[in-house]
C-alpha cells in the first residue's frame, strides 16, 4: 500500500504497480534492444501511436544486428510517418555502433550507453533502469512537467537553468529513496504519472500519488505551472515540388543525409518557380508546362513549410536519373519511406494505385 509517509519515489513505484501501465509492448522485456528502439520511437511521440511502429519494426529488425545490417532505406521506410527522422538516422548509426563496438551487446553502463548516437542522459538511464535495474534519474519532457509541478518550479522548462533545477530535484528525489527501492516500477511510473494523471491539460490531482506534498496542488497552480515556454513566431518556409510523370514512373530524389527528411526518398524540391521550370525543360523537353495545384501547409517544430505542388506529364521514357534520383513506378511509392505530407500528397492523386 502506498502511505503518506513514503517518500515521493516510493510512492510513485507503489502507484505504478498498482495503477500504471502494465501492458505496452515493450514491457515486460529486460531486452536492451527493445526497450532502446521503444524510447527512442517514445521520444516526442505518444504510446498509441507508437505501438505498430514499434510492432513492424521489430518485425523486420529483430535484433540490433539486423538493424545495423540493414540498407538504409528499409529502415527510413520502417520508420517513415514518426517523423523526426533525425532519429530514424541515428538509430540506424546506433546499431552499427553497438554492432562494431560493443559486439552486438548494448553496454550496462548508463554513461557508456549516453554516448551512443541518439541516446541523451534520461534515455541511457532509462534504458539502464528497465534493462539492468540501474538506478539512476530521468527527466524526459513528461517527468518535467510532473516535477515543475511537485516542487512548484517557475521558469521556461526548456531554458537550461529550469533543466538544470530539475535534474536536481530528480537527483535528489532518488538520494533519498530507499536502497530497495523498485527501480523499474519507479522509472516507469515517473513517465506514466505524466501520461495518465499529470497530464499537460488535466492534471487529475485526486488520483496522484504525489497530492499530500505537491506544492502545485497545495498552491492551487497546477494550470499555471509549468510556465509556458516563451513562444517564439514559427517562421514561414516555402517549398515548391515537382510531380513528374513518366510512363507510369514518378521521378524521386534522394535528400540530403541532414536537415529535414534527411536520406528519405521525396519529391524534387526548389525555391522558385523558375527553378522548378527549368528543371522540367532539362528533365521533360517538349513536355509543356507544369500545373500548379492546391498548396498546402506542412508543420515541424521549428517552421512551417507551403509545399506547393507542380504536376507535369511527360510523354515517351524517362530520362536516364541522376545520381540520387529514381524514377519510380506509382505502385511502389508505398514501399520508400516518403515524407509523410508527401506521402499523403501522392496518395491523394494515385488512391486507385495504392492500398
Ligand atoms: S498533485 Fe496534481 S499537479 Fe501535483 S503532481 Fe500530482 S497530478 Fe500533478
């Protein structure tokens, strides 16, 4: 049972055994490769939608080998529609990795496994927690909520200062927990208080372990804090791409391996429509003009990109593709791992070719 009386890491092991999430897939496995590739797909992503990203992946990478065995493009393409393909990347980079460095075995250390490609300090610990029972902090975006809130932290959660504070309180949470203290249930119910109960709209205080001592609750402040983060105006991009048909072929090219949709297959992009022209006079002579159709908004975190589409048929065959382009027939597009708006474009004016 949980008392009053524990301390507050005690109590949130207590409450996670007894109310938090048992069943997610990558539960219930000491497994460091599953439990590796679940937080990496967990990070800035919520469980319900990872659980058949994760199910396929694992289908087709098993094991951290063939995952660092893997061409590139099966793993883009697993991963595709997740986004934040930084993270497909350095996923791939941290098999190979694991692979050639530590024979194919992710190290027990939570230092060693925090300069591994992709893996920040709370995702080596909490790797190192569920994996090897380690006992060591974490603060992933949900704990910061959770912890801004127990110990009424006022600040930006994303300034350094505020992150440095709350690792402290997180360091300090642990110090004085119990040497027995369930490291698993407590690193898990850290990351399920703040996806069940201490919610970013609706922290439901009257279910919460933490409500005898949360300075929030006990201030009334609990819709105040965190403090919202300093917003900054998104800044506007423009990205005009090009739909060239060919003989049933739509031609691709490859992206650059960094910035955004780095290494994924997409559509030839430009800056101006007199660039995209005379793209299609090199790639399509005597083919006329291209065809502006709808424009539309695509959001990342940091921007949003107008995508406007230009259409162009060609007749006869396709020219001979530059190195990093492909000419790809419609019916395969599903197989590459395509951004997802222009996935959702292509699919959108080739429905009666796809699935
Ligand atoms: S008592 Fe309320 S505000 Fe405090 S940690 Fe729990 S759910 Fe969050």
């Amino acid at each position: 049972m949980t008392s009053e009386t524990d301390g507050a890491a005690r109590r949130i092991a207590r409450w996670q055994q007894r109310a938090g999430r048992h069943h997610l897939p990558w539960q219930g496995t000491r497994d460091p490769y599953r439990i590796w590739l679940s937080e990496i797909m967990l990070q800035q992503t919520q469980a319900a939608t990872v659980i058949p990203y994760y199910e396929r992946f694992l289908a087709a990478f098993p094991d951290v080998r063939a995952l660092a065995d893997a061409p590139a493009d099966a793993v883009m393409h697993a991963w595709a529609g997740l986004g934040y393909y930084a993270r497909a990347r350095n996923l791939q980079r941290c098999a190979q990795t694991v692979r050639d460095r530590h024979g194919c075995r992710f190290p027990e250390d939570p230092e060693a496994l925090a300069e591994l490609p992709g893996i920040g300090p709370s995702t080596a610990a909490a790797i190192a927690a569920f994996a090897f029972g380690a006992r060591r902090p974490i603060l992933d975006g949900n704990v910061r909520r959770v912890l801004a809130r127990y110990f009424a932290v006022e600040g930006d959660p994303a300034s350094s200062a505020v992150v440095r504070r709350l690792w402290d309180h997180a360091h300090a949470l642990l110090a004085d927990a119990p040497p027995d203290l369930d490291m698993r249930a407590y690193t898990q119910g850290q990351m399920d208080l703040g996806a069940m109960v201490c919610t970013r709209r609706k922290p439901d205080c009257a279910r919460c372990p933490l409500a005898a001592d949360c300075q929030a609750r006990l201030q009334g402040r609990q819709h105040e804090l965190p403090s919202p983060r300093a917003r900054r105006a998104r800044p506007e991009r423009d990205g005009l791409m090009l739909i060239l048909e060919c003989a049933g072929r739509i031609l691709l090219r490859k992206r650059p391996p960094t910035g955004i949709w780095g290494g994924l297959w997409s559509l030839p992009q430009f800056e101006t429509s007199a660039e995209l022209r005379a793209a299609c006079a090199a790639l399509a002579p005597g083919a006329g003009a291209p065809v502006a159709l709808a424009a539309f908004d695509h959001e990342f975190t940091h921007f949003r990109l107008r995508i406007a589409p230009w259409r162009l048929h060609c007749r006869g065959e396709p020219t001979p593709p530059a190195p990093g382009e492909a000419w790809t027939p419609v019916a395969e597009l599903d197989r590459l791992g395509l951004p997802a708006p222009v996935a959702r474009l292509l699919v959108g004016l080739y429905t009666a070719t796809r699935p």
